[in-house]
C-alpha cells in the first residue's frame, strides 16, 4: 500500500462521490456526469459565501440530490442504508467534499495513519505531510475555484442583525492595524449610515485603534467601480496588462526577496544560536552547576522558540521559492475576466474571485472636509494601478451622501409625477410646511447666536 501510494495511485476502495471507476483500469477515474454537477453546484455556493450547513440545508430542502452515500448504494446496486433518509445531507460531508483536492485533478494520500495495525483509529497527518500528485484524475472543478472555496470557509460568516450575511464580511480589513472591520447593520434600518463597517479593535478597551467608520454602500460602490476599471483595461489591453503586472512583480518581487533572505538569514543564525545553548545547558546539569528544575524551564523556552523558528523559515523558504509568477498571475487573471462578460452587480463569487482584501483608512479631515482613503487588493496581481492614470482622489464620504440623496429625490419625484394631482397638492403643501419649520429654527438659532455673542461682548 505504501509503494501504491508513493507512485500516486488511489488507495481508497471505491471513487469519490463525482468520479466512477474506469472498467478498463481500476486504478483510474472517470467523471460521473450526475454527481459531478452536484459537486460543481456545492463549490459555486461555497465561492458565494454560503458555509457547509447552509448548502446541506438548501440541498435537502430541494430533495432532487440524494445524498452521497445512498447515491453510490443506488448507482452500484447494493442496499441503501437508511433509505428514508436517503435526502438528508449533512454539513460534515459537504465540508468533507469541499475540503478534497482530488476534485481539482490531484492525489492526496497519505493523510491519515495508525500507531499500530492493530489500532483502529486514525490519526490524521498535517496537510503539510501529506503525498499529493497532482492531474492525477480529469478535474471536476478548475483549480481557481477550489482555492476560492477554501478562502471562502476561512471566513465565518454569522448572520447580523437582521438575519442576513454581508458578501464584504471577510474581505474589509483596517489598513492601521491589519485586523478585520465587522459590519454593524440596525434592524431598523432607515438610513445609509445604519449599515457600516467599523475597525473591531476600536470596540476594545483601552482603545488599540481608531473608529474607521465606513458606510456598506460606499464599500460596494468603490469595489464595483475597481472591478469594473480594471476590467475594462484588460479587456482592451491584455498585451500591456500582462507587461505592466510582470514589471510590477519583478519589482516588488526583488525588494521583498531582499527583505525576506534578510529575515531568513536572521532565523537561521538564532536557530544555529539555540542549538548550542541547548547543549551549553546539557553540560551545565551533567556538571552540576545547573539544577534540574532551572534546566527543564531553561530547555522547554529554548525548544519552544525553536519550534516557532522552524516553521517561520520553512515559510520563508517556501515564499522565496515562488518568485517570478508574474506573468502566470496575469494570464489566470486575464481568463477570469473573461469569464464574466458584464457585472451590473456585486456577488459573494464575483468579490471572492477577484479581491483579496480591501484596506480601509482612517477619514483625513485636515483640509476641512472629510476625506478617506480605501485600497483594493485583487487576487494574482495584488494592489494594480491602471499606467498613465492618475492617482484617484480620496474617497468623499459627504459627496458620496448628497450624490445618494439626489438620486433618492429625483426617483421619488418621479413616483410623485405618476400620482393624482389631489396627492401631488398635498405633498407640496406638506413640503411648504416643512420647509417654513426649517426656516424658523434656523432663525431661532441666528437670534440666540447674537444673543451670547452680545452677552459675550458686555
């Protein structure tokens, strides 16, 4: 089994739930029509934002999918377990199907092993130890959105005030201290500024950071816009897209290759430091001068910090190897685009394909209006400027309200065109009334300004 596994043949009994068994070589899969559709379906709810409980709800509420299990009982013909539950799925094996490699081509074995043969539990292996080989099988899902899934069930997504999931939860992160803002929403909800993110550090106390206050709608505008922007450049020039996001790459790729052989150079140095500190503090307890106890605290904080060394320059080294991506980035990047010939609104999928985080700023009001910055970071090709385009202006949250207002004004206006005159006097007279309400409180304040201002003065 062991010789199998290392030549990157399957070592299960029978195929996953979406592939059959080639009948001229067992060892091979084959894609099975019916339930690989289901599987393409789970994915693409993963990728919009739903969590495995949520898909194995919608999938038994329909009672169209049999469930794995009672699927491949039916499909082989042998009996069914359970049969009256045949429809009923269950979270943990929408999570099992969403967490396989093999449904993007690869062989994953090895995750698993015993102490003993004659154990019957198993224990399961790192993901770093596992044995994968990759386009091992056709793939049931392409490989950009088996990563998406995974990205998007990092991210838990709790219901808000109002029973509802925000498709932004995840991706809107504090550009000051690099922690996620969380989307406050009333139940009540009236007005733009009742559904906004926030830095969940500022809740804290003392207080680690500043408020950050966006509003959701400012939010999806200004992805919308970068989506859209970077879209539209790549759809007319792919040739200068690709040669701009290599150049860009190189560059960052250079400076952060300097940096991180630097650190790395740094971990291993300490690494080689600690070593001979565990074995100075050997020779200290042999000789005696070293008492046990002060030798078991000293050797565990050694260890530990070794430990935590050797994961860093294992990450390190892994992240030095990949260095001239660039222009694989931009060709993935350019087909995704592809994909969508319009987007006239933003999704779960469409955000969770194209960005990878947005940086929000703290609002400038030096200049005496409020001002805000907002970074969108896509997927592949990072922090992208279109070339020869200027730096866009900060982002005017004012601006952004009254354009909001006058857009509500003139669609009610519209509404109140289509009423009968008899409503349209009342409403204008109702306005008039309002209006001359305005006028004498704001007279009221004018005289009560001159007032202290004269009591002031005597």
């Amino acid at each position: 089994m062991h010789a199998k596994g290392n030549n990157g043949k399957h070592l299960t009994n029978s195929a996953l739930y979406g592939y059959i068994k080639s009948p001229d070589d067992k060892n091979e899969w084959l894609i099975d029509d019916i339930a690989a559709s289901v599987v393409q379906r789970i994915f693409r709810m993963s990728v919009d934002g739903k969590g495995p409980f949520q898909i194995a709800r919608a999938l038994t509420d329909e009672k169209n999918h049999l469930r794995p299990s009672a699927y491949i009982a039916l499909r082989d013909g042998y009996e069914m377990r359970n049969p009256d539950d045949k429809y009923n799925w269950h979270g943990a094996s929408i999570q099992s199907i969403l967490s396989k490699p093999e449904y993007m081509g690869d062989t994953a074995n090895f995750r698993t092993y015993k102490e003993s043969y004659k154990d019957k539990n198993h224990i399961h292996r790192p993901k770093e130890e596992w044995t994968v080989f990759e386009n091992t099988q056709p793939p049931i899902v392409d490989r950009e959105t088996w990563h998406s899934a995974q990205k998007s069930r990092q991210v838990k997504r709790r219901p808000n005030s109002i029973g509802s999931v925000n498709p932004l939860t995840g991706l809107v992160y504090c550009a000051q201290c690099g922690n996620r803002m969380y989307n406050h929403i009333r139940k009540d909800a009236k007005y733009d500024s009742d559904n906004y993110y926030s830095c969940v550090m500022y809740s804290k106390y003392p207080k680690v950071c500043t408020h950050h206050f966006i509003r959701t709608s400012a939010l999806e505008s200004i992805a919308l816009d970068a989506i859209h922007t970077v879209s539209a450049f790549v759809k007319e020039n792919e040739d200068e897209f690709v040669r701009h996001v290599r150049e860009m790459n190189d560059l960052q790729s250079v400076e952060s290759a300097k940096a991180k052989q630097k650190q790395l150079s740094k971990h291993q140095k300490r690494h080689s430091e600690l070593d001979s500190l565990i074995k100075q503090l050997y020779e200290d307890k042999v000789s005696g001068s070293l008492s046990a106890k002060r030798f078991e605290i000293l050797s565990a904080e050694y260890e530990t910090e070794q430990d935590g060394l050797e994961h860093q320059i294992d990450s390190l080294k892994a992240t030095l190897e990949v260095y001239n991506e660039g222009a694989e980035n931009a060709e993935k990047f350019i087909a995704m685009v592809r994909r969508y010939s319009e987007i006239p609104e933003l999704t779960g999928t469409i955000l969770n394909e194209y960005i990878q985080k947005i940086l929000v700023h703290e609002a400038d009001r030096s200049s005496g209006r409020r001002e805000q910055s907002v970074e969108i970071i896509f997927n592949l090709i990072g922090g992208f400027s279109i070339p020869g385009q200027e730096e866009p202006e900060p982002f005017d949250p004012v601006e952004h309200r009254r354009a909001l207002q006058r857009a509500a004004y003139y669609r009610n206006k519209e509404k109140l065109l289509k009423e009968p005159e008899e409503v349209q006097e009342a409403f204008r007279i109702r306005q008039r009334g309002y209006n001359q309400k305005c006028r004498e409180k704001k007279r009221a304040e004018r005289e009560i300004a001159k007032v202290a201002e004269a009591e002031k003065i005597a």
